[in-house]
C-alpha cells in the first residue's frame, strides 16, 4: 500500500507541478526499485505512454528492480496484453530512452556489467543526480 501511495503522490505532484496537459513533462526519470513483477510492468507501462506523448524517458533500475536489467531474468507475462515488464523495457529502449543500473546495483550483487541486457548501462550518482534537479525532467519512482 505504501508503494502505491508513493507512486500515486508522485503521479499527482506531476500534475500539480507541470500542469494536465499531455506532452508537458519534457523528461521523466522513472526509478524502479521493486521487485513486484506487477509494479515493474505497471512503471513500464506508464514510461511507454508518457514516451508515446513525446516526454523523454530514462529508466533507473535499483535494489531488486535491477534484476529486470539482467539478462538472465525471464518474468511471466502480464494481462490483459501478455507482456513481460523486460519486453515494455526493450519497447522503451527501441524508442530511445535510455535504461540504467544504479551505481550500487553491481558491485552488492553477484552480478557483473556482462550480465546486463544489451543497452543498460551503469548510471553514475551525478548524473543522476543532474537530472533530479534539473527543472525539465519530472522524477517517478516505483
């Protein structure tokens, strides 16, 4: 209930920051740090619609939202649409956003850069950080 709050609050805060019109959120960091199959597929989902309305996507995978980053990982599909959250995840990298590991994600796990999917890369904190500040790109974590 608290990870709904959470995305919910940061849902409405987007609202109230940035207006109701569609397209107005000119970048949006989503963060995933659950490993709840259905809240990485619902942040999926939402990264793809706010992409298709024009809003430049970037993806940070951390905690046990990393493990959709490896390639390893094979979750069963969602309804109604029969997707997995990896498959939104590649949607939104075909569309040219751009999908990362936190900084810790690697070094506290078994796990090492050659096990990511193609593309994910390893985020650093000030760049992270640059787009948490900066004024254009709205923050959303999951």
């Amino acid at each position: 209930m608290k990870k709904t709050l959470l995305v919910s609050l940061s849902l409405c805060s987007a609202l109230l920051a940035g207006g109701t019109q569609a397209g107005e959120i000119d970048k949006a960091l989503v963060v995933v740090n659950s490993g709840s199959l259905q809240t990485q597929g619902m942040a999926m989902v939402l990264a793809n619609a706010m992409q298709a309305k024009g809003t430049a996507v970037e993806v940070l995978l951390c905690d046990k939202g990393g493990d959709l980053a490896l390639k390893s990982t094979q979750n069963p599909t969602l309804k109604p649409r029969d997707v997995t959250p990896e498959q939104l995840m590649g949607k939104l990298q075909q569309g040219g956003a751009k999908v990362n590991v936190c900084a810790l994600y690697l070094p506290n796990s078994e796990h090492r850069q050659q096990d990511l999917r193609e593309g994910v890369g390893v985020a650093t904190p000030p760049a992270i950080a640059e787009q948490m500040i900066d004024d254009d790109t709205q923050v959303f974590s999951f």
